[in-house]
C-alpha cells in the first residue's frame, strides 16, 4: 500500500507520492525537479536504492587503506576530537 511520502520509481525517474487520485493512479513529484505528475499504478517500481546509484565519488575503499594511513587517521582524529 503506497502512502504520502513514500519514493517509487517510473519510467527511470524517482518520484515522492503525493496523494491517490483514483483507484489505479497517483499523485507524485519527481525528487529531481519538483515536477508533478500522475502516475498509473502499472508503471510504478520499487524507488532506486542508494546502492543501486553510482558511487558519489572515486575514493578509495575503506580496506583499501594501509595500516600506516589508518593509524595517521586515528592520530589526526584525536587531535580534533576535544574541539
């Protein structure tokens, strides 16, 4: 059951539910553009999850890092925890 609120995906894009309009379309507002739009249950999917998406940048894994460059993170970490 789809509520005010809840993300869905369709035709590629991600949309907030707004409000239902009949008994087989919807409401939405695609999160991107803030344009509304009805939409037919039939097109509705599951929203994309963060882990669907790309990655947000090219840094490297975590366990990428040598012990070295972990304990330098950890020193550097406890010199700015006490602000």
């Amino acid at each position: 059951m789809l509520r005010p609120g809840d993300l869905v995906g369709s035709e590629g894009r991600t949309y907030r539910i707004k409000e239902q309009v009949s008994s087989d379309s919807v409401l939405a507002t695609d999160v991107e553009t803030d344009a509304p739009k009805v939409l037919k249950a039939e097109t509705l999917t599951a929203a994309p999850t963060p882990e669907d998406a790309a990655p947000a940048s090219d840094a490297p894994a975590l366990e990428d890092y040598s012990d070295e460059e972990w304990a330098e993170a950890r020193r550097r970490l406890s010199i700015i925890t006490p602000c």
